[in-house]
C-alpha cells in the first residue's frame, strides 16, 4: 500500500496552529455574537476614549485622581483590543486556526495588561489613602514626578515576567488537541492541551497571580482599611458619606476586577470548566473595560461638567 505523506513543512504547519472555539457551540448565534461583541467594543473605544480626552484637554482635571484615570482609560482600551478584533474575526468570518506565536503573542499582551491593571488599581487606592488620610502632604506626596513614577511601574513592572511566563508556557510540547475551548488565549485552557506534567507550570501560574494580583489586592484592603478607619471619625455624617462616596467608584471595579481574576487563576485544575472560566474572562477582559466609565464618570461630577461643556461647544 502507498502512503502518501505529508511534506515536512506541512507537518510543522499542523504543529504550530491552534483552532480557537469561542462560540462555536451557539452556531444560530454567531451573527447575534458577533453584533453584540462589536456595539460593546465601539462603546468601549469611546467611552474610555472620551475620559482618556477630557482629563488631558481641561485645565481643571489635572489633579493626580485625573492622571491615574487617564491611564487607566487607556489601559483599559488596550486591553478590550487585544481580545476583542480577534473574537469578532472569528465570528465574522468562521475561521478559527491562529499560529503558535499569534496565539502566544494574545496571551503575553492579555497577561501584560492585565498584571498593569491590578498595579495601577493599587497605585490608584494608594492615592485615595494620601488623599483621606495625610491631605495636608497630598500635594508634596504625589507630585507629579512620584505620579509619572509609578505609573511607568505599573505598566513596565510586569513586562519580563509576562513575555517570561508565556515564553515558559509556550515551551510545553503540544500533543493533545489543538481546539482551545475559550475565546481568546488563556491559560486554563492552554495548559489543558499540554503532553506530559504541568505541575510546574501550575506553579508558576499560581506564583505570578499571588504577585500580580492578590499582593495588590492586599495592598487595596490594607488601603481602604486605613481609609475607612479615618472616615468613621470624621465627626459629621454628611463628612462621612462625601469621603465614602469619593472612593466608591474605585471600591465598584476594584470588585468587579480582582473578583473574576482570582476565581480565574487561585481555582484548583479539578475546579475549572470551560464554561466558566469562559463567563469569568469576559468580566475582567471585556465587561470591566465597559463598565469602568460608566462607574467612575456616573459617579464624578466635574467628569460631567466638563462633558457637557465639550459636548456644548
């Protein structure tokens, strides 16, 4: 009998190309998906946008609290684009093969703006502490070099240790299916389709979310104790709720945030299924993205001062 073989360069082809599944057990819904997911990218895009803007072009909101949160707008736009393009290519056009450094270089970015996004969480809550709790030394605490400091920390800290991380995960043989049951390139899923013991990889999952998101997080309630501390003897009720109401938008994505990310990562393999981890990755990749101005602007009300002016011109 004659076998007829594939050439070597094929084979390497086959290898290095995974097939992404998103959505692709709601085949009735792919069009519904897809309108849905471009709407919340556009909203996301110009709502983050439209903050990003305004604290850079009013004079008014130059203010530390306005710096973070410029940042942080762009952050989250970053963000939204390293998942989104991609998932609505694939449900637009059905093609779900991606090659092995497309794959990893989603992954590094995800993993890299995610890292940003719990530190400059922290940054932010520690702006808040200086601003509640030393408001006489606010101005000399975060003046504008230690602002540009530790937002250029935020989003360089945790540049080699993702490319590092994903380089590690990348390395694994891949001899099982090739299908990712997921919408983007997450590590769960990934690692599913790993040969052999991924007990240190495990590990090392475990080890980059204890640094880049729950040493943050700590930091966030070692903050907002301080916080709530000082507000509770505060001696008028009216004082109270105004400091109160001052961090409460941070408080709101903070939750929203750390919550699905350390469901996400801190679970035991045996826990994890590919439905949920599906329905938590869309909190922290898409849906905090697209609640964050609608949080934070909702909520401030010099950010909708300054809009109407703009919007009045």
């Amino acid at each position: 009998m004659n076998h007829q073989e594939k050439p070597p360069e094929e084979n390497l082809t086959e290898m290095m190309e995974f097939a992404l599944l998103g959505f692709a057990d709601m085949p009735h819904l792919q069009w519904f998906l897809f309108g849905l997911f471009l709407v919340i990218y556009i909203i996301t895009l110009m709502s983050n946008g439209t903050i990003f803007l305004i604290t850079k072009m009013d004079p008014t909101l130059q203010s530390p609290v306005y710096f973070f949160l410029a940042n942080f707008s762009f952050l989250e736009i970053c963000y939204v684009s390293a998942t989104l393009p991609r998932m609505l290519m694939n449900l637009g056009t059905q093609r779900r093969r991606i090659s092995l450094v497309a794959c990893a270089t989603q992954m590094c970015f995800v993993l890299l703006f995610g890292g940003t996004e719990s530190l400059l969480l922290a940054v932010m809550a520690y702006d808040r502490y200086v601003a509640i709790c030393n408001p006489l030394h606010y101005p000399l605490v975060m003046n504008h070099r230690v602002c540009i400091q530790l937002v250029t920390g935020s989003w360089t800290t945790g540049i080699p240790v993702m490319i590092g991380h994903t380089y590690q995960i990348f390395s694994l043989p891949f001899c099982r299916s090739k299908q990712i049951n997921h919408f983007f390139r997450d590590i769960p899923p990934i690692l599913k389709l790993a040969c052999g013991d991924t007990f240190v990889n495990e590990m090392l999952v475990y080890i980059v979310t204890v640094l880049f998101v729950m040493v943050p997080f700590l930091l966030i309630l070692c903050s907002y104790s301080e916080i709530i501390s000082i507000i509770l003897k505060l001696p008028s009720a009216t004082s109270q709720a105004k400091a109160f109401f001052t961090c409460s938008s941070h408080l709101m994505v903070v939750v929203l945030f750390f919550e699905s990310c350390i469901i996400t990562y801190l679970r035991p393999n045996t826990r994890h299924s590919d439905g949920t981890d599906k329905m938590l990755s869309l909190f922290y990749t898409i849906l905090t993205p697209l609640f964050n101005p609608v949080i934070y602007s909702l909520r401030n009300k010099d950010d909708i001062i300054v809009l109407k002016k703009l919007l009045c011109k």
